[in-house]
C-alpha cells in the first residue's frame, strides 16, 4: 500500500483529471495531515474535478465530514467541513441530508465571535433541493441572527437565496421591519439592500412605500442600493417620486452616482428617462458630473443638448 507521502507525490505529478481524482481521495481518506487534507480539497474543488465527481464518491467525502465533527477540535473553524459540503453539494445525493443538518447547526465561538458561517451558509444551499421546507425554516431562522458576517453577510444571503427560490418572502419583510436597519448600521447593509430587492413582483407597493420611508431616514448606500434594484427592475412609476428624492437627497456620492446611472440603463422606459433629463437639468453644481456620467449612457432624444447645457455649466465655474 503506498504510503500517504507516495499518494500526495503521485497527487502532485498526475496529469490526467481521473488519475488526480482518485489521488485526491484516496489521499483524503487516509490522512490527517492538514498540509495534505489541504491539498487534496484543492485539487477536488477545481472546477474541472468537480465535474467528475458524482455519487460513486460521496464515501471519503461524507467518512472525513463526520469525522471532523465527532472531534470539532481538529477543524475548529469549520473550513474543512465547509470544502467537504460544498463538493457533496455539487454531488446532491438526497443521502447527504444528514451532513448538510449538521452543518446548519453549527456554530464555533472564537473568542467571542462565530467563525462557521460559510459553512452553515454552505449547508444550507445543499438542504435546499433536499427538504425545501426545512431549508426555509433555517433560512427564517438566520435572517437577522447576532451571528450573521460582517465580512459577506452569510448565512443571511444565502438564506434570502433559500426563501426567494421557495417564494417564501414573508420571512424577509419581517427582517426588514425588525432587523434590516440594526444590520444595515452594523456593517452588514448589503443583507439588508438582498432583501429589500427582493420581496417579488407581487409585493404591495404601498408597503414597499413604507420600505422606503423607513430605509432612507437612515441612509446607508448598499441598503438603499436595493431599493433602487427593486424599484428600476420593477418599474414601478408609482415609486419614481420616492425614488427621485432617495437619490438626490442622499449624502453618499456613489450611491447617488449609482442610482442615476441605474436610471439611465433603464433605457426601455421613457418616464424614467424623462425624469432623469429633468432632474439633471436641475442638478446642484456637485451633482453635475454624475448626471454628466448618467446621460452619457441614456438615449433620450434630448440627451445631447441637456449634456451641452451640463458640460457648459461646469466650465462656468
């Protein structure tokens, strides 16, 4: 039997995919050596590996997940866990139902901070086509939990993920009218600016009014961002009103830049293009080169004589 030297050395030197497949497995099966364990999810996670695995391989996958999470200590930031789910993702045997439960409930205090919130967020994604309604029952559950990223804002996004996919949306207004602003201040508005673009089609707009009431008192640009996705993609004109001032009376300079320019991609829409032109004839002198960047890309008839009466501006002084 070659040792696990031999194995990692034949690893390193194949050259076909099935040959570098089978190394990396056999290989994980029988190390412990986090130099190794590294380099065989490495060479299994690669886009090209990925393809060749299917269910013939889940055992090594599944033997070395169940392993890592009788002795948590070995893997105590879930990293190892998360490569192992995210391949048995891709797999989906409804078999692996059993890791992807585990993975939703795991948590890893460091001191004070969890640090397994990839790998909730990864099996949860691979739960989801298994037992959709138990997926969403977790996905309810991290919206708005303590726990949440602040680096990518998993779970919760892939949560918002699990509940649109099932059209589950109620779960993400309650964390909008409960939980969206205290993420949004602590670091986390992109989660929040997910959910508030979207709450779906069939969302009533009077509520979404009050959406917007409510997230542009506190101003923050990814929030707001997802305002402005839902109410474009909509093209929902009974809210270009909340939307004109959400973005003229922002104190943020991307996020204003952001939402003309988003007005002026919007070019199959002749209401928002028109407002655009007369807003930006408007403009305050700041705002001049936004409007500039904005109506370069709009085609609005009258486009080029209001950019000559911007430009004109500007060199005024």
């Amino acid at each position: 039997m070659p040792s696990q030297a031999d194995l990692y050395a034949g690893l390193r030197a194949a050259a076909d995919l099935e040959s570098r497949r089978d190394l990396a497995l056999q290989l994980l099966a029988r190390t412990n050596s986090r130099q190794y364990l590294d380099e065989c999810l490495r060479v299994l996670k690669s886009e090209a590996l990925r393809a060749l695995l299917d269910e013939s391989h889940r055992g090594p996958l599944r033997e070395k997940y169940l392993r890592f999470h009788a002795d948590g200590k070995r893997d105590k930031a879930g990293m190892l866990r998360e490569a192992l789910t995210r391949l048995l993702a891709h797999i989906e045997h409804p078999d692996d139902a059993d890791i992807y439960k585990l993975g939703v409930e795991t948590y890893y205090l460091q001191p004070v901070d969890d640090v397994a919130q990839n790998l909730r967020a990864v099996a949860l994604a691979g739960l989801a086509p298994i037992d959709p309604p138990l997926a969403c029952l977790y996905a309810a559950r991290f919206l708005g939990e303590p726990y949440t990223s602040v680096f990518n804002c998993e779970p919760a996004m892939t949560a918002v993920d699990v509940l649109v996919a099932s059209n589950q949306r109620l779960p993400i207004y309650q964390f909008l009218l409960r939980d969206g602003i205290t993420m949004a201040r602590s670091a986390r508005g992109e989660l929040t600016g997910k959910a508030l673009e979207s709450l779906g089609e069939d969302f009533p707009l009077h509520l979404y009014e009050a959406l917007i009431e409510q997230y542009s008192e506190i101003d923050q640009p990814t929030a707001s961002m997802g305002i402005i996705n839902y109410v474009i993609e909509r093209r929902a004109e009974e809210l270009y009103d909340r939307l004109e001032t959400l973005i003229l009376q922002s104190l943020d300079f991307d996020l204003r830049r952001y939402g003309l320019v988003m007005m002026a991609a919007a070019r199959d829409d002749d209401e928002l293009s028109d407002r655009l032109l007369r807003m930006a004839r408007l403009a305050r002198r700041e705002d001049l080169p936004l409007f500039i960047e904005a109506l370069e890309i709009c085609q609005h008839p009258e486009r080029d004589e209001t950019l000559a009466q911007l430009r004109r501006r500007t060199s005024d002084g």
